[in-house]
C-alpha cells in the first residue's frame, strides 16, 4: 500500500520543519562559524534561489545543482535557506565568459539545456522515488517498532495481571492460613481449658498422703488418658471420669500396697525387746533391719496376698531379728565383762607399778649418802664438786635393775643400792 505525493510532500515539508528546527538548536558556536563563513563566501548581496532563476530564465533546480556545481557562490542562512551571490548572477547576465561558458567554451544551447534540465528533473525524480522508497521503509521500521512496543505492552500487563492475579491468591491463602491458624488456636484453647479442669478434679480426688512426685506421675498419667479420650470419644462425661478414674487407680496401686506392706511391716517392731527399740522417734538399727527384713519377707509373698498374710510375714521377720539381737548382747555382755577383767589386771599391773617405783625412790636416797660417804673416805672418790649430778645419772641407771630385784627388806635394798653403785663407778671410771 503506497502513500498519496500529498501525504510524501507533507511529511517532506514536516522533515524540512523538522530539520530547521535542528539547525536552530545548533549551538551558538556552530552558527557563528557558518555566518563568517557565508559572508567570507557572499562578498556582496545574495538573493533567494527563487529569485535567482527568474533572474537567469532557468528552473530553480537548475540553480542549485549550479550552486552545487560552485557554477554560483552560494550559503545556507542560519534558517536553512539558501542565498545565491548577486555578482555570480549579474556576471552570467552581462556574458562573463568564465562563468557563461562551459568546459568545451561556448555557451550551452536552449536544447542542451533543457536536456539538462530534464535528466536533472529524471535524476531527482528517482532521488524523490529513493526517498519514497526510504521514507516507506522507514514508515515500515517504525510500524514494526510500534508493533513491538504494543506486543511489550500488552505482555507487561499481561505479567502485571498474572503478578496481581498472584498476590491476590496469595492473600487469600494468607487469610486462610490465620483463619485457620485462629481457629486452631480457640480450639487448642478451648481444649486446654477442658483438660485442666478435668485434670483439677481427679487431683482433688487424690488421698492428702499421696507423695508429691506420686501426684505428678498420676498428673502425667491424666494428661496422656485425655489425650486419648477426647480423641476417640469427645466430651463423653460419664465416659471421661470413668476412664480417668480407672487409670488413677492402676497407677497408685503400687503405692496403696506399699502402704499397706509399710503398715504390716510396724508388727514387725512389736516384736524386738524394749532395749532395741529407740526413742524420742529416732529408730535404732535392729528396728531398721526388722522392718527392711519385714517388707522383704512381705514383697516375697504373692501378689494376691491379704493384709493378714502380710502381718503373719512380718511379726516371723521381727521374730528373726529379735533372736539376733539377743545373741549379739549376750556376745556383747560376755566382750565387756572380759574387757572389764582386763582393765582391771591392767590397774592392778600399774598400781603394783607405782608401789615399787615408789620404794626405788625411797631406797635410792642412799645412793647420795653413799657417795658422800666414798669422798669423805681419804683413799676413796673424789667428784670434784659434782656428787649431786654424779648421783642423779646413777639413780637413773640402776632404777630399772632395783625395781625388777624388790621388793627387799630396809637393810638388803640398802645394801643393794650400795652394791649396784660400786659397780657402776667401776664401769665408768
């Protein structure tokens, strides 16, 4: 599909606007360079390419490819028109051979140059037939382009449909998931409140001489039957307290037969002699021994046993004890009586101890004397003024010997003492 020349000639007339306009948002550097340019080139006055044609009798195309030629000096205002030397024009009109002739040297005949005139109207007509033919393609390649950018268009809102489409969905499933995240959580609520009550009441129901940790297992226990319970059957009341009640009752079976192991085993201590038990609450270790003995003998019978059986098992366990007992006093009376015997021999030894050390002493006061005695003698002991330490070292050596030899009358002990002295002066002297 072709344009109409009217629409081509509009879009030229729009480009040739267009170009002006761009050559007037040249800078003010690049239009100051052609102005001296075009008045270095004009020399004089310059008129339109119209003008000059009329002046000449030639086409206005003619005048250009002349001006392209350089035939005609001419310049391109700073408004994109061009201007024709007025002195070229007069010259070719007052017959200036340089510029009327032609490169043979004459001038070109009417015929000539209407030939040339119409190869240049053909020449310019497959220029303006390049320039349809370029501005079609052009229209082509902007066509195209304006088909991209409405295909980008129309695939950037279909991808922001998708995206809202997505964002749509994925909060709708975000206001599910709280929904039913608060849901869960009033029912999860509401189930804790319910198994808190239920566990409250059994506790209640409980012995008050269950121990603490026995009430956590049973809490323990509680809490795992209502798990299953509410599970299986809901908020069956009579369902609900039948099975808890069952369960607490399997799980402090073990302690209420402790209990009752613990009871019958106190016959046991009825049993042991009144020294063996304790006092002030304190138990000795022979009512510790009977009632472990006891619960021992208890945990033997079979589970099915009776709180008579159990009692009988006890009192022959506190029997047993009671014998052994017995038998370790009698042992014990008979090791502190002969303890006793031998303390006693053991003070007596040391009695008779001190009763001859005693006469030792009494009889080595004759050991001073005696020495006195041998320096008074011309012919005996001379001490040299240490009688009294020569003395004391004396009694000290024969003590032992005098106390194994008593116990001696007065007058043999003396003579004794005397004899032992001599020969300890002989050994050291």
């Amino acid at each position: 599909m072709r344009k109409s020349s009217r629409t081509v000639e509009s879009r030229h007339g729009r480009k040739n606007h267009a170009d002006t306009r761009t050559n007037r948002r040249q800078p003010i550097q690049n239009r100051t360079a052609n102005h001296a340019a075009n008045r270095t080139a004009a020399q004089g006055i310059a008129v339109p390419v119209a003008e000059a044609a009329r002046l000449l009798g030639i086409d206005a195309r003619t005048v250009r490819r002349m001006c392209a030629e350089g035939r005609l000096q001419s310049f391109v205002t700073p408004g994109g028109h061009r201007r024709v030397a007025l002195a070229d024009i007069e010259a070719i009109q007052n017959g200036d051979a340089s510029q009327r002739r032609s490169s043979a040297g004459h001038f070109p005949s009417p015929t000539v140059q209407q030939k040339k005139e119409r190869i240049e109207e053909l020449s310019l007509t497959i220029q303006e037939k390049k320039a349809r033919i370029a501005l079609q393609e052009l229209e082509d390649e902007q066509r195209e382009k304006a088909e991209q950018e409405e295909a980008a268009r129309q695939r950037e809102e279909q991808e922001a449909r998708r995206t809202r489409r997505e964002l749509e969905a994925e909060r709708a499933r975000r206001d599910r998931e709280r929904e039913n995240a608060n849901a869960e959580a009033c029912a999860a609520q509401a189930r804790h409140e319910w198994e808190a009550d239920w566990l409250r009441n059994m506790l209640r129901q409980l012995p008050p001489d269950v121990p603490p940790e026995l009430k956590l297992e049973v809490a323990d226990v509680i809490r795992q039957e209502l798990a299953c319970v509410y599970e299986m059957s809901g908020h069956a009341e009579d369902l609900v307290e039948a099975t808890l009640r069952l369960a607490v009752e399997k799980t402090l079976r073990p302690w209420r037969r402790s209990e009752e192991a613990a009871r019958a085993a106190d016959d046991a201590l009825n049993q042991l002699p009144l020294l063996a038990r304790g006092i002030w609450g304190q138990p000795t270790e022979w009512e510790v021994r009977a009632k472990e003995e006891a619960l021992s003998a208890i945990a033997a019978l079979p589970q099915g046993a009776g709180c008579t059986q159990m009692s009988a098992a006890a009192r022959v366990a506190g029997k047993r004890v009671a014998q052994d007992y017995e038998y370790q006093e009698r042992q014990a009376r008979a090791e502190r009586e002969h303890q006793q015997a031998q303390a006693r021999a053991a003070r007596e030894a040391e009695q008779a101890r001190a009763r001859l050390e005693a006469e030792a002493e009494m009889h080595l006061t004759r050991v001073f004397t005696y020495l006195s005695e041998l320096e008074a003698d011309p012919d005996g002991w001379n001490f040299e003024g240490e009688r009294y330490e020569c003395s004391n070292r004396i009694k000290e050596a024969i003590k032992p010997e005098l106390i194994e030899e008593l116990p001696l009358d007065f007058i043999a002990a003396r003579r004794r003492v005397e004899e032992l002295v001599d020969t300890w002066l002989a050994e050291h002297t």
